[in-house]
C-alpha cells in the first residue's frame, strides 16, 4: 500500500496552516514530518491517518486492488502521540490484551510477548494510572511497534523518554522495515538520518 495526498490544505478560520501540499509515502521508507513548533506538523498527521478533514485536497491508501480514503483507514494505522489517552484503571497486561482485540499483533505475539518486548515486565500487573510519563510513553509506542499495520504514526516519540527507553526506541524503529513510517518531529534525533524529510513550511 501507499498513502497519496493530493493538494492538501488545512486552515483555521481563514489562517492557512498548510495548502497545495502533494505527496506520496511508500513503503519501507520513514519519513519525518518536520518545522517548528506551530507549524502544523500534528495537524498533517491526523489528516494522514484520518481523524481529521482537510479543508481542501483529498488522502488515499492505494493498495494493488483498492482504494481507501483516509477517513476509512483505521485498519491499517498505529498511532502513538503524546496526547493518546490510555486506561488508567487497566493494568498493564489488560491494557495490552485489550488493545490487541482492535488490532493484529505483529508476528502473532501474545500478550505477554508483548510486555517482554516493552522491557516492562515488573509492571505486568500494575495500573497503568500508577505509571511514571516515561512509562506511559514507552506503552504508547509498544502498542504501535508490535500491531500489523501497514502504517505507523508517530508524533513526537521521544517524549518523556529517559536515555535507556531512548535506546529501546530506536532499536524498535530500527525494525519497522516494509511499513510506511511518518514520524512529525522538530529534533533530528527522533527520527534516522536518512529519513526522507517532509518540511510543512514549504507549503504556506
């Protein structure tokens, strides 16, 4: 599959973001979505994967045989942001084993793989209210990694994450080969150097 955005524009009240911007995301690439703060890097995310209408220009998942507009590609998108709200009162286990019921694990893992390979199996059975910022961020972005999704969205990822949940990000972007990756980010540390860089301000 990929994602084709044709002429996308977006604006509040009559405040252009963003407009005519056309664009095609690919499999196996990352790309980073990038501009300072304000610029209207989250907003194109959520056009992207579809929680939010553009205001001018259309977004489509081409696959070999169909065509799906953004608005109906929830199937096939992981988020992870930091504003993604979780379960407070869930533990961890059935935070995971709950999420995997809207979503296919990668590889066919199990719930409990799933915790492993987050590197948090101490907080197996805690509550994900009683989780350090870190912590929860380190969820957010285990529960997009491991579901099969042909794409993965990722903003700001390394929010709140200390230098070893650092490393544990890295090493698991390393492994999203044969999925579209668009990471929006204004560090170039988030994201691998030879990310295919998408600047939001070129398309005021």
């Amino acid at each position: 599959m990929k994602l084709e955005a044709v002429k996308l524009g977006k604006r509040f009240n009559r405040d252009w973001i963003f407009r005519d911007l056309s664009f095609t995301f690919v499999p196996g690439n990352i790309y980073a979505i990038v501009g300072p703060n304000g610029s209207g890097k989250s907003t194109l995310l959520k056009i992207l994967w579809g929680q939010l209408p553009p205001s001018s220009g259309e977004v489509w998942l081409r696959g070999e045989t169909s065509t799906i507009p953004a608005s109906e590609s929830y199937p096939h998108v992981s988020i992870a942001t930091p504003y993604m709200e979780l379960i407070d009162e869930f533990t961890l286990l059935e935070m995971v084993s709950f999420h995997f019921k809207f979503k296919k694990p990668v590889a066919g893992l199990a719930a409990d793989q799933i915790i492993s390979a987050l590197e948090l199996e101490g907080a197996r059975d805690k509550r994900v209210g009683e989780f350090s910022s870190g912590m929860k961020q380190r969820l957010k972005l285990g529960l997009a990694f491991f579901s099969d999704t042909a794409m993965l969205f990722l903003d700001e990822p390394s929010t709140n994450l200390d230098n070893e949940s650092n490393r544990w990000y890295h090493t698991n972007l390393g492994k999203t080969g044969g999925r579209i990756v668009v990471i929006a980010s204004n560090q170039a540390d988030e994201y691998p150097p030879d990310a295919v860089k998408l600047d939001v301000t070129l398309f005021k």
